[in-house]
C-alpha cells in the first residue's frame, strides 16, 4: 500500500520524536519515499543526521538553506506529497496549523499540502484536556485531517493519562487503511495510450503531432495510485512515469502503438485512448537521407493508419471499459458523438481545441465527458491531474455498475 507513496514526516519538539525515527523506518521499510520535515524545537530531541540517513533526504527545517542561501519550497513539497504525517504533533503545532499561523517550515508546508494529512498528538495529559487544544483539533478535523487518537498511559511527567503518541505501527496501519480505501482500482488491470505518434519520412524526419503526453502521463499515475497495475504505451514524449505500478512500453508508430496495446488490451479491464495517433504513414518511407540536391521534389505517398480505439472496440468482451478522447475544433458534442458509435466506446472525453488553456501542452484541460446515451457531463478548466481523477471516477463508476 505504502510503496512510492510519497511521505512528508513531520517532527515537532516533543520526547516522542524518538518514535518518530521508528516510525521513519517503517515508512521506508513499506517503500515509501521519505522526506522529513522538522520544527526548530524538534531538533532539540533528535538529530536532522540520523532522520537523513534513514530517509536518504537532507533534512528540511527552515525556509532557507543556510550554507547555500537556496530557498526550501514549501510549495513543491506540498503538491509531491501523496500523504503528510505529523508525529509527534505537539499542542503549539496543533495550534499553529489551526490557526494558519505559519511561522516554520512544517507549518507553511501543511498549509500548501493538497494531500491528506495524519496528525498523532503527543503531549502531557493536561494540555491535552485543555479546552485550546480539543478545539484546535476540532478545527483540524473539520479541515479534513486525520487524527490519530494519543494512546492513555505514563507521560514523560510520569503522571499517567491520555496523551501518548499512538505506536509507530499503528501510525502506519492508519494511514494504509486511508490509502486502501482509496484504492478503488485495486486489482484492475488498466491500458493507457499516451502522446503522439511519429510515422517516419526518412531517418530524420518524421510527421508528427503537438501532443505532449501529459494528460494520459496524469491518467496513468491517478490510476496506479488508486490501485491499478498500468500498462502505459506511449509516443515519443519526455515525460517520466513516478509510479512503479506503471509499466511504461514506448513506442513510434501508430502501427507499433496497435501491436503493444493489442497486446495488453486482452488482459485489461479498462482502455484507456489518449494517445494522439497519426491517420496516416508513408508508405514510400526513405532508408536513407532524402537529399536537397535532387532534383525532384519528394512526393510522400500516405496510407490510412490501423484505427487503435476502433481495433480494440471491436474486440470489446463484456465489462471492458473503453473509454476515447476527442480534440475537435468544430461540432464538438456531433463529432464526439459519432467517434463513440464509430470506436465502440463507453464514454469519450471531448476538448475543444477553441478552449484557452486546453490544448496540447499546457498543464490545464477542460472537458465534457460524453455517454453512449448522448448525456454530457461538463467540467472547468483545470490541473490536468485534477482531470485526471474526473475521467478515473467516471472509469470506476462503469465498473461498479
Ligand atoms: N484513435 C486511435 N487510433 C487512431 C486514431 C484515433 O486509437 N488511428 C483514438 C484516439 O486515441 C482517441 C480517439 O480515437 O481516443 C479519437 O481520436 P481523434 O484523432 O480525435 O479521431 P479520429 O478517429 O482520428 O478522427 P478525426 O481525426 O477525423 O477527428
């Protein structure tokens, strides 16, 4: 559950901290990615070099790196992480995070994060009880965090009461159990196709297309992180894959693209067609060089491409869900519409090419998801991972049906 999860620890100055290096472990232990976050008076109970050593990440604690004057971006750090982990989360942090008052780096970071976040209090029976404090949780739990109730037992007053920071394992069980529940892919089987294709003229040239990649990249991360085992085939793109239940096949041609996808599509419960694959390749492709010097003016001779979505469309067996995008520039919903009988879709997501902000290569889209029953679903311009997870809801209610 936890592997390539992307993890922020965050310490505060308490004497629970030394669970916290335990608690590190066993995150690491699980193969998730580590970075740890640590208040000033955190570093007070445990050193920032045993916390790198085990995460394999300098240390973050102020906003600045002192030796090099570069700037630690609490911004980044709050969109890479899948999940935040506070432990122990002390009264003054539990305070500060209620409030908004974000005066260090672990604070400034847990208000950028758009991740869930676990808090485990750690703290002396009485500030427990103390009504500041039941309200500041409160508030935290309205946001939407997540508490992990202290344990009762004796306190590092040695008076004995609620306030022990929960185990380190059960840190860990809880925050797996979040991730499980968000796991509705779990066990599904996904085909993605993802950026152009390039059907080759000579060795160095090619016709191609503008798309990035990026929007079947964001489907094949939301997918793997709610559980799935990917199959992406892509064009050539310079995109990476982070997750490593995404089993990436590159690809050039859309000839190449038919044979991988083909290939996976008999094992897989979803379909998923991104990919912006060319109509047409040369059928008089060059082995060599064409050269400027001859006379004649090259004439390149175009043969239709294999329809990818409509190949696997036919080959559909119950259950399956076929899902196509459409990028037109005129009768959007008509043309969306008849690519849903022509491909044997279950749903088509359209984007008008008329859209500002929502074409190849920006980082935002807006779509409209077409049934086969003609109904349109419209959404706002948006983070391409954020339409992501739109289509993904959209693929997990089909299977749920
Ligand atoms: N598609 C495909 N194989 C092709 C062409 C398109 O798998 N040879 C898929 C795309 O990945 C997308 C859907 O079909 O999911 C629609 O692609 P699009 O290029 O919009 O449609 P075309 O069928 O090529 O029609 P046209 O170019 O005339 O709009």
């Amino acid at each position: 559950m936890m592997k390539g999860k992307h993890i922020i620890l965050g310490i505060c100055g308490g004497i629970a901290a030394y669970k916290s290096v335990y608690l590190l472990r066993l995150l690491v232990k699980a193969g998730a990615d580590v970075q740890v976050v640590i208040t000033p008076a955190g570093k007070e109970f445990i050193t920032p070099v045993t916390l790198s050593s085990l995460s394999g990440h300098p240390v973050i604690s102020e906003f600045f790196t002192a030796n090099t004057g570069s700037w630690n971006s609490h911004v980044d750090l709050g969109l890479w992480a899948d999940a935040m982990v506070i432990a122990p989360a002390t009264a003054s942090t539990i305070g500060k995070m209620a409030n908004g008052i974000a005066d260090n780096m672990l604070v400034t970071t847990y208000l950028s994060a758009k991740c869930p976040v676990f808090l485990a209090p750690a703290m002396d029976l009485d500030m427990m009880a103390h009504p500041s404090t039941s309200r500041n949780l409160e508030l935290l739990r309205s946001y939407g965090n997540h508490i992990i109730e202290p344990g009762v037992g004796e306190l590092a007053s040695h008076l004995v009461g609620k306030g022990r920071m929960e185990e380190p394992e059960n840190i860990v069980k809880a925050m797996e159990a979040y991730f499980a529940s968000k796991c509705d892919l779990s066990g599904r089987r996904v085909l993605i196709t993802a950026g152009p294709t390039y059907e080759r003229i000579d060795p160095v040239r090619f016709i191609g297309n503008y798309s990035s990649g990026k929007m079947g990249f964001a489907i094949a991360e939301e997918c793997a992180r709610r559980g799935a085992e990917v199959t992406l085939v892509s064009g050539p793109v310079s995109l990476k894959c982070s997750n490593p239940h995404i089993k990436r096949i590159d690809v050039e041609s859309a000839r190449q693209m038919l044979s991988a996808a083909g290939e996976a599509f008999a094992g897989s419960d979803v379909a998923i067609m991104c990919a912006a694959v060319a109509d047409y390749y040369v059928e008089n492709q060059a082995d060599s060089k064409i050269k400027r010097e001859n006379n004649e003016i090259p004439q390149i001779k175009l043969q239709r491409n294999p329809d990818i979505a409509a190949t696997l469309g036919a080959n559909n067996r119950p259950g399956q869900v076929l899902v196509g995008f459409a990028l037109e520039t005129d009768y959007e919903a008509v043309n969306a519409k008849l690519k849903i009988e022509k491909k044997n879709l279950d749903f088509i997501v359209l984007n008008s090419l008329r859209d500002k902000d929502a074409c190849f290569g920006t980082d935002t889209n807006k779509v409209t998801i077409i049934s086969r029953d003609g109904s349109e679903k419209p959404f706002g311009l948006k983070p391409k991972a954020d339409v992501a997870k739109d289509v993904v809801d959209e693929v997990v209610a089909r299977l749920q049906k």
